[in-house]
C-alpha cells in the first residue's frame, strides 16, 4: 500500500510573524533568483496545488501565459508550464468554476482534503491565503510547514497563525538561505 500523501503548506510570512501587511499589502517578499529557482524545481514535484479564492484568482490571472506582462522571465514560463497541467483545488463558498485543471470545493474541508490525502500522486501543496490556511491549521490538516521568512517588520497586518485551543508541536527539519535574504524554515507536525 502506498503512503500517503502529505499536505505541506508553502507561505511567506514576515520576520514578525505576518502573512499580510496592515492594509492587506502582498508588496513586501523578496523573490530572486536562488528562490525562484527552487519554487520551480519544487514546483515539478507536486501532485496537486490546493488554494483559497483570492490567491488562486491572482495565480489564474499571471500563471497562464506571464510574458503576457513586463518583466516576465525564464523562470516564470518554466513555473507556468508546470502550473497549468497540474491538478489545482481552491476551496471557496462563492467561486462557482475554475479554469486551469481547477476543482472548486465549497463543501467539508477535512473531508476533501482526507480523499486528496488519499489518492496516488505526489504531495499536495497549499499556498493560502490566510483565511483557507487558518481553516487548515485550526482541523490540522498540515504536515508539513514551509515558511519563507523575509527581511521586513510590518508591525501588524493578518498573522500566519489563527488563535487555537492548544499548542502545535513542530519539528525544524530544514533550513536555508535564498538570496542572502530569506530564510526557509521547513517544520513538521511532532
């Protein structure tokens, strides 16, 4: 029997803890080379890319076809190509159909996210946000966290963590440095 697979989230988050500045701003993550090259490499590896509304919408906007827009490189076409075929689930009450090899589940979270867990392929990768990601940690349906801490205090905005009745226990099981500036802390569940 084969194992199962397992749901790793992938966030950036700032060095106070923050998903989101004050006002929602995204505009603050320190993406190069080093890091970029390593989201694709990882990117190929993934069984299935699971979202929220809104970040799925600004993913189905750029990833179809970025040299659409100024700036596009390499290794955006090369993450592109992986993103379009891979199966992709974004959870949303309000989203009715998705392009892009895209299920929409509105129904039980833990229930869908067990019968992903369930099926052959390879691991399932969350990317937010921070609503669809609270929901996660809250029915501790993570196992692994990928946190790509960047160089920026925003002293407030929307934390990474939800308030929970009891402690998460972790695991540092990786770390290293993109780019001289963001550090990647992989963590899972103990």
């Amino acid at each position: 029997m084969a194992a199962a697979r397992k749901l790793k989230l992938w966030m950036q988050v700032s060095l106070d803890g923050y998903v989101a500045g004050p006002n929602g701003e995204f505009d603050w993550t320190t993406y190069e080379r080093e890091l970029n090259t390593f989201a694709v490499e990882q990117a190929a590896d993934m069984g299935a890319m699971l979202y929220g509304r809104k970040v799925y919408e600004g993913m189905a906007a750029y990833w179809p076809d970025p040299r659409r827009y100024p700036g596009a490189t390499e290794l955006d076409l090369r993450f592109s190509e992986i993103w379009k075929p891979v199966p992709k689930y974004v959870f949303s009450t309000t989203l009715r159909e998705a392009d892009w090899n895209t299920t929409v589940v509105s129904e039980d979270v833990a229930d869908a996210v067990a019968e992903l867990k369930g099926q052959q392929g390879g691991d399932l990768v969350l990317f937010g946000g921070s609503d669809i990601v609270s929901t996660f940690v809250r029915e501790n349906l993570i196992d692994e966290y990928w946190l790509f801490v960047h160089p920026v205090v925003l002293g407030g905005g929307t934390p990474l963590f939800p308030s929970l009745d009891k402690r998460l226990d972790m695991e540092l099981i990786e770390s290293r440095v993109f780019d001289s500036a963001v550090n990647h802390l992989r963590y899972r569940i103990r």
